[in-house]
C-alpha cells in the first residue's frame, strides 16, 4: 500500500520480522546488474503507478510489488542472484513508486485549472515536473537519512509494509518450489489482467466492449453505478481487505445511488445533470470526512509524536550508515535548488519555499512515528493541514498554497519510502548505505517517469470532467481544500456546508470508535474515498475483497502464499498495458 494516503489494514507481521539475517562476508548487493535492474524496475513503477493511484485513489504496497518484479527481473535471468541484490531492486522500484504518487498533485492542479470557482493557471511542463519532483525527493530522502538509528534500530517500530517486503525477499530467495509457484501467480495475474484490459474499450485496441456496464435506473446509470471490467481494481480489493471495501462500498452507495436522488428532490441538481452535478456537491462532505478522520487520528496519536520529538535527540549513528557530512552537503544542495526550482518555474517566493522545508521536518518526524506503530502514513491529512498554515501566511494565494503543501508532502512521502526499505533491509542484513544510494539514483527515475507520463495518463483517460477515467480522489480532497481556504465557504454549492460539517462530525466519532478496536466501525477513510471513486471500481474492489475472504477461510496455506503476488499480477498487468497504450497513441500506432 501506499502509506502516504492507505486506506488497508495493517500487513500482519510475522515473528521472523525480529530476527534480523546476516550477510554472508563477501556478498555483494550493490552489484552492477543490482542497480541496472533497479532502474528498469523504477522506470517501470514509476510509469505505471500514477494510472494505479489516480484511478484507485489510493496505492497499494509497491514495496512487495517490487520485489516480485526484482525476482522475476534477477532471478529468471541469474540464476546466483540474492535477496540482498532483490532489496536493491525492491528499494528503487518502491523510490521511483513514491516519487510518481505525487501525480495526485499534477491532477490536483489540473483540477483547480477546470474549477468555475477559482482562478488557478498554473501549468507545469514535464521538465518542470521533473525539477520539482527530483529536488523535494532528493531533499526527502536525505532528510530520512539521520533517522533510521533511531526509528528501525533504537525503537524497532514495527513498519508493517516494509516488513512484508522482507518476507517476500525472503521467501524468493528460497530457489524452491514455492518460490516459482509464487512468480508463476505473479506472471499469470498479469497476463489476465493485461488481456482483459485490451479487450476493453479503455485501452482503446480491441475495443471489444466497454469498460463498464451500467446497472439500475438512469439516476444511477448516470452516476456511473455499473461493473468496471477490470482485474486491477478486483486485485486491489484482494489486498485491501473487507472492511475497508465494505466502508468504501458504503461511500459509494451514498454518494451515486443515494444523494443524488435527494439532491434532485431538494432542487440542487436539475432533471438532465451529469455526473460532474453530483460530484460537485458530495465532494464536500467527502472531503470533510477523509480530512476530519485523518486529523483526529493524528491527535488521538498526541503521544506519539510527542514520543518522537522527546526521543530523536538520543539517537545513534552506525558505521555503515549513509555518512552525515554527506546528508548535511546533500540537504544544502538540494534545498537550494528546491528554492530556485520553485522560484523560477512557480513562482514562489523563497521564503514560503524555506518555511516549507522546514516545516517538512515536524511533518517527517511525526509521520514516520505513526506509520511505523501503526501501519498507516497520515502525510495526506498532514498536508492538509500544511494548507491550512499556508492559507494563514499566504491569504488568498491558492498557488503557494498548493505548491507548498506539495512540497511538504513530496519530502514526508520520499522519508517513509525510504523507512520502509531500511526496515526490509534491517530484516535481512543489507547496508543502509547502499540503500540510500539507490533511492537518490531511483528517484529522479521516478520523477522523470511520472512528469512525462502523467500528461499521457491526463489527456488519454481524463482526469476532468463527466467523462474521466481517472477521477484521482486525493486529488480532488487537495483542491477542493484548497478552494475552501481561498474563497471561504460561501464557494461552496447550497447545503454542501452543512453537509460538511455534518460528515467531518461523523469522521471524527467514526475515528475515536476505530481507535477503541471496535472492528464493526466503518473507515472514515474508506467512507470519504467510497464517495468520489467510481462506483464501478467499488463495486469490483469489493468483490475482490470478498474473494480473498472465501479463500482464506477456504484454504489459508494457499491464500498466505499466493494471494499477494497473483493480486500483484493483477495489478501490475492492467497498469502496464495502461502505460504502454498512450505512447503507442503517440506514436500514431493506435487511434484515440
């Protein structure tokens, strides 16, 4: 998953998690064919997640998705290949991946750029994209450097996510029978899933039916209610657990069967809307319930963080630690850069970019506390926050308020990127230098990815208006935030206040009951991302969550060790095919 903005349960963590592996003497695991295999399997990650994110709203645990391309790229070709080689692998492909996340903020401007309630005109080429991105990331990265001792080695907080990427290298490093079973699944998921979206009229080359079926009445055959032909969202419910798909299922009935038929009772919506009519006005309350649950979340988490700041000046440095002097020169460099970046290419004053990093530092230090105790990585609701400060420094300025919020986000997401791979590592006795090397050199692979292919993504799929295929919720959370805090609520469509208030009341009741263990309480979270996702994804990630649930009961064995890498498989195919379609649309090889 992805821990910037989850809506899964927390991986379960094997006992094996606490009895760290050692290195043979001698073994190389920054070989040459380890960081050409890591840059490939970055570039592929990072070209393919933002299609991932922005049709999900969420992204799923890249980290093993990772691995399972690392073994298939080292250990089909080499036979002599290690798990320490592979976490060199897994830890550029999880780099590049969190580095391309930050597509929800391209969308977000996008979003802002349609708005009929706001003046927003910023537009970034692929090459500003990539100056921005590759800066923030590098600066996240080094940033995190420092505490690893502390988070992994000192505290041993748990890292769940990176704790499964570990058992996965593990477990393919076996050379045995369940190993290329475990691939198989993997390869077999993919092949499904990339031949099923060909088929589609989505991938726009067979175009052997549509992608979606509409079901009911013409209210909700309007809002899109129907079954989204596609295996990546039926693999992402297997990963994401019942209960979030049921909290998400419950958000969509809400929002597309529900609402609309009392916003057309009440006059908001007229006879003849579109989709965009409904959108407009759940957004809201949608919006109010992800940031409301995420913010009280984090306070209930107070002592936590205070944990954090208490403890961090206790921490230690190990000898094969990534050198200090080189994170000091390093965060120099690049905060210098990330200034003159934003001030030529945004705009941006320098000292709205400085506080900017400097606030990034809290936001790392707390973010990184409770993903690591908790499995679940607040930086979206933290970054709303970091709009509402910037929406105090900077009134009335939505550009810094969306670029600097951005910035935040890029560096705290890069730093628990990189948390998750010195866990995996810790697990099996890699070199946290020779980790941090591969995630500075894989995340402008990342950034470069995604600058080029999110504008393919946009202008293939759509991500504005009635017609879109990648309706991005985070996105829309971000700017509809941002439009809050330019124009005050009177923007907003009537009843839409109310309705907002209302939703964060009940995300935050929701968020207290969570924190009690009462498993029957719906996910604020899964809830808000329920009400702006399609309902046609829904549907089918429900479905899949519920056949993971069939399967475990039917035969756990078999779930534990083929369930991730074939809903991987499921994942990745439909991704890649998503990728490949709009460069052969440029390419003139197939018609849009």
């Amino acid at each position: 998953m992805n821990p910037a903005d989850t809506a899964t349960q927390p991986a379960v963590v094997d006992a094996r998690a606490h009895r760290p592996s050692v290195k043979p003497a001698g073994l190389r695991e920054f070989s040459v064919r380890a960081v050409l295999c890591g840059l490939v399997v970055a570039a592929v990650m990072g070209a393919s997640y933002p299609y991932v994110v922005l049709k999900l709203g969420f992204g799923p645990n890249v980290s093993v998705v990772a691995a399972f391309f690392g073994y298939l790229a080292l250990g089909i070709v080499f036979k002599n290949y290690n798990r320490w080689e592979n976490n060199i692998v897994q830890t550029a492909g999880t780099a590049a991946a969190q580095t391309a996340f930050m597509c929800v903020l391209l969308a977000a401007f996008d979003m802002l750029a349609a708005s009929q309630t706001v003046s927003f005109n910023v537009t970034l080429t692929p090459l500003q994209s990539f100056a921005w991105l590759t800066t923030a990331g590098l600066l996240g990265v080094l940033l995190a450097v420092p505490m690893r001792q502390h988070f992994i080695v000192d505290e041993k907080l748990t890292y769940a996510d990176g704790v499964a990427a570990g058992e996965t290298l593990i477990v393919l490093d076996g050379h045995g029978p369940e190993a290329r079973q475990a691939a198989r699944a993997l390869a077999l998921g993919a092949i499904a899933s990339a031949g099923l979206m060909l088929m589609t009229e989505d991938a726009l080359v067979l175009r052997w039916f549509p992608s979606v079926i509409l079901l009911g009445t013409a209210v909700t055959m309007t809002t899109g209610v129907g079954i989204n032909w596609s295996l990546l969202s039926l693999g992402s419910g297997m990963l994401v657990g019942l209960r979030i798909n049921a909290s998400m299922l419950l958000g969509m009935a809400i929002s597309w069967i529900v609402l609309p038929y009392a916003l057309l009772r009440y006059g908001i919506i007229a006879q003849g809307f579109n989709k965009d009519d409904v959108l407009f006005w759940v957004m809201w309350p949608a919006t109010g319930m992800l940031v409301a649950g995420g913010l009280a979340s984090l306070v209930l988490r107070w002592n936590i963080l205070a944990k954090t700041f208490r403890n961090f000046s206790t921490a230690n440095v190990r000898s094969d630690d990534f050198a200090l002097k080189w994170v000091g020169a390093g965060v120099a460099i690049t905060s210098i850069a990330l200034i003159v970046v934003q001030k030529v290419s945004l705009g941006l004053d320098a000292w709205i970019t400085g506080v900017a990093i400097l606030l990034s530092l809290p936001l790392m230090l707390a973010g990184l506390r409770v993903l690591g105790e908790t499995n679940w990585g607040p930086i979206s609701a933290l970054s709303n926050m970091m709009q509402g400060i910037f929406g105090i420094l900077a009134p009335g300025h939505i550009a810094a308020n969306m670029v600097a919020s951005g910035t935040t986000g890029t560096i705290a997401v890069e730093s628990e990127a990189l948390m998750q791979d010195y866990k995996a590592g810790d697990m099996i006795g890699s070199s946290p230098k020779y980790l941090t090397f591969m995630q500075l050199l894989a995340t402008p692979v990342g950034a470069a990815a995604v600058s080029w292919m999110y504008p393919l993504l946009r202008d293939t799929y759509g991500v504005v208006g009635e017609h879109a295929g990648l309706s991005s919720p985070i996105s829309r959370k971000w700017a509809g935030f941002a439009e809050i805090l330019s124009r005050g609520f009177s923007a907003l469509p009537p009843g839409a206040v109310t309705a907002l208030v209302v939703a964060s009341i009940i995300g935050v009741v929701f968020t207290v009951l969570e924190a009690r263990k009462l498993k029957w309480v719906p996910s604020p979270t899964g809830i808000g991302i329920g009400m702006l996702v399609p309902a046609s994804v829904i549907i089918v990630m429900f479905a899949g969550g519920a056949v993971e649930r069939i399967w475990r009961n039917a035969d756990r064995r078999s779930n534990e060790l083929y369930m991730t890498p074939l809903a991987s498989g499921l994942i990745a195919g439909e991704a890649i095919i998503a990728v490949v379609v709009p460069l052969l649309v440029v390419l003139g090889l197939v018609r849009p």
